[in-house]
C-alpha cells in the first residue's frame, strides 16, 4: 500500500490547490471587469475543455498507465497559473481556464484507475474509494478559506503563483516517487493490440442513463460554485464565500468518516445523497428561515455519500475492467454537467433564483435513474449464475 500512501499524498496537495481557487476566481474575475454571464461563460469553457482532455485520458491510462499522465497534467496546471498571476484582461483569463481544463482532465481518470488497480476486491476497492474522497475532503476544508486569506493578505498575484509552485513541485515529487501498480501494467500490455475491438463492448456495458448521475450532480455543483460567490458579496465577501465552501467540505467529511457506509450498495447511497443535495438546494431557494451555514453543511454531507458511491458503481457495472475509459467517461459527462451548470446560473441569475433549477435537475435525475443495477443494465445469458459481474 505504500503506492496507495504516495497516491493520496499528492491528490491531497492537488486537491488543496484546485480548491483554494473556488472562492477567489469569481471575485479575480469582477476586478478584471466580467459581467456575471461573462463569469458563468469562463466557469462553463473549463468544463467544456475537460472534453477532449478525458476522451484522451481514458484510452491512454489503459495502454500505458496512470503515472504519466498524472505528472504532465500536474506540472502543466502549475505553469498555468504562474502565467494567470499577471492577466489583466478578462478574455485573458477566459484562455487560461480553458486550457487548464484540457490538462487538468487527465488528472482524475489517472488518479481513480490507479487506485482501483491497487484493490483485489470490491470491499477493498471501495474503502479505497473512500480514501480518496476523504483526501479530496480534507484538502477542500481549509483549502478554501486558506485561498480567501491569501488573496486577503496578499492579493491576487502572489495567491496564484503560490498556487502554481505547490502543483509545479507535486509534480516534480510524483516523478520519482510514484510508480506503476504491476497489475496495471500488465492489463496495458494485454490489451495495447485490442483495444479497438473491445471498447465499444465494454462501454455498452454501462447504460447511458446511469451517466446522468454524476452529470447532474456536476450541474449542480457549477451552479453552486457560480452562486454562492456572488451570494456573499463577491470581492468584498470573499472571506465569506472561502468560508462557506470549508462549510461544505467539513460535511462531507463527516460523511466520508463514516466508513462503515461503503457496505451498503453504491446505488442506494447514490441515491440518497443526490435526495440530499437536491433538499438543500430547495432549502437555499424557498427555506431562508435556515440558517445558510446550517444548509450548506448538510449539503456538504450528502456530497461526502454520493461520489464515493458513484465511482464505486461504475466499478461495478463495468465488472472492474478498463477502468481507465470508465473513469474518463464519467469524467466527461462530469465535464457536461459542469459545463452546463455555471452558464445557466449565469442566464437566469437576476431573475430566478439558480438553486431552483439545481433542485429540478437533481429530483428529475433520481426519477429517471433506476435505484438498481438490474433496472437498466443488460440481463445475464441465459443459465448465468446470480453473482455480480
């Protein structure tokens, strides 16, 4: 497990260093002079961008593996930001974010392959699972709040060129620390001469639908992360607004502690922890008798539920195989979602209140979705036995 240790270690400093940017992006923004379509529009092209980034991401990490794809998407972020220190124009700005979603794209179907190639079986994989949401969990606590205070004390420059050295140096580190699981390795070599002939079944594999799961919930986090910001004040509040987002992430991992919950089925939490997100986004809309610290937490622990149980889902409706296209896949309807999410917040923002329609998106997707595998995956061959697949 020393591979897993190094593993969450630097999903722990990534993590840390794309979260810190949440609340300081939408107020950078409003001093370079964006309108909020204009926001909606540079949040919405980051996802856009995540795209290609994942198609590419899926077939790559199954041929060659995890490694060094983590490493180019590490060192190119950092690089990324280094230059974001010194935009003064908003379109400026609007280049930068899209390019850094085509890299940082590869960053989390890498990290999700390699560690599901460390498991031998689903209990294992799935307390794997939510070892990464925990990292993931703990780095956006005080990520967020910690990116407010530098931006408070330091401004917007010297933030993000920290911001740029801590991913810089994550991946210089990973070089020479990380290294292939054999087993992934040996499927990349397996498969390598294949692949072509075996994608399309294995993406059959998964019916479309259940991709509507993480799509919605990324909806919902755009319009979240278009919302709140502006909510609090924009510029003036961002102390606030990093506050609030260390808010939902001290929830969710109240959630993520409770380790026991990966016994029970992935598409029964998935499904209670979208109910969840989609009850606390009606909160934020009609319920302002709730205090919005009180909202956002319980939101932050329905979030804590739901994405360990979607990736272990994918895991199981794909049968544990290629997971590198599984990932990227789920990534990119992710990308869809929030693609969609901060652009239409950003249309309807001033006249309707965007929590509304985060509501609808979720409550519509857990109608759609069936709470079981069986409800819409592929029935067994005929004298099949009744294990999982």
């Amino acid at each position: 497990m020393k591979i897993a240790f190094w593993l969450y270690f630097f999903m722990f400093l990534a993590f840390f260093d794309l979260h810190a940017q949440y609340p300081i992006l939408t107020p950078f923004a409003l001093s370079l002079g964006a309108a909020p379509t204009f926001i909606g529009w540079m949040m919405g092209i980051y996802a856009l961008t995540h795209l290609p980034g994942n198609l590419l991401a899926g077939q790559g990490v199954d041929r060659h593996g995890s490694k060094r794809y983590m490493i180019f998407s590490l060192l190119t972020a950092g690089g990324i930001l280094l230059i974001q220190a010194h935009v003064t124009e908003p379109w400026q700005l609007l280049v930068l974010r899209s390019i850094s979603g085509f890299v940082l794209a590869f960053l989390s179907p890498a990290c999700l392959a390699m560690l599901a190639s460390l498991s031998k079986n689903p209990v294992q994989q799935g307390k794997l699972m939510a070892g990464h949401g925990v990292m993931h969990t703990v780095a956006s606590v005080v990520s967020p709040a910690a990116g407010a205070f530098l931006v408070a004390q330091s401004g917007f420059t010297i933030t993000f060129q920290m911001l740029g050295l801590l991913l810089i140096s994550t991946g210089i580190i990973a070089i020479f620390t990380i290294k292939e699981p054999p087993r992934m390795l040996a499927e990349g070599q397996a498969k390598s001469g294949s692949a072509k002939a075996q994608v399309p079944v294995k993406i059959n594999v998964i019916p479309l639908r259940f991709y509507l799961l993480p799509l919605a919930v990324a909806c919902s986090q755009g319009i979240l992360f278009f919302e709140l910001p502006l909510q609090a004040g924009g510029t003036e509040g961002i102390l606030h607004t990093g506050l609030y987002f260390s808010i939902i992430s001290l929830g969710a991992l109240v959630t993520l502690s409770m380790l026991f919950l990966s016994r029970y089925s992935p598409y029964l939490r998935a499904g209670i922890g979208i109910l969840g997100i989609a009850l606390s986004f009606f909160a934020m809309a009609a319920l302002d008798f709730i205090p919005l610290p009180v909202t956002l937490f319980a939101l932050g622990m329905a979030k804590g539920m739901v994405f360990p149980a979607i990736a272990s889902l994918f895991i199981d409706l794909s049968g544990g195989k290629r997971l590198g296209t599984v990932f990227s896949l789920q990534s990119i309807a992710m990308s869809l979602g929030s693609f969609i999410g901060p652009i239409a917040a950003g249309a309807i923002h001033g006249s309707h209140s965007p929590y509304f329609l985060a509501f609808f998106v979720l409550m519509l997707t857990i109608i759609i979705v069936p709470p079981k595998k069986h409800a819409g995956a592929l029935p067994p061959p005929v004298g099949a036995g009744t294990g999982h697949h």
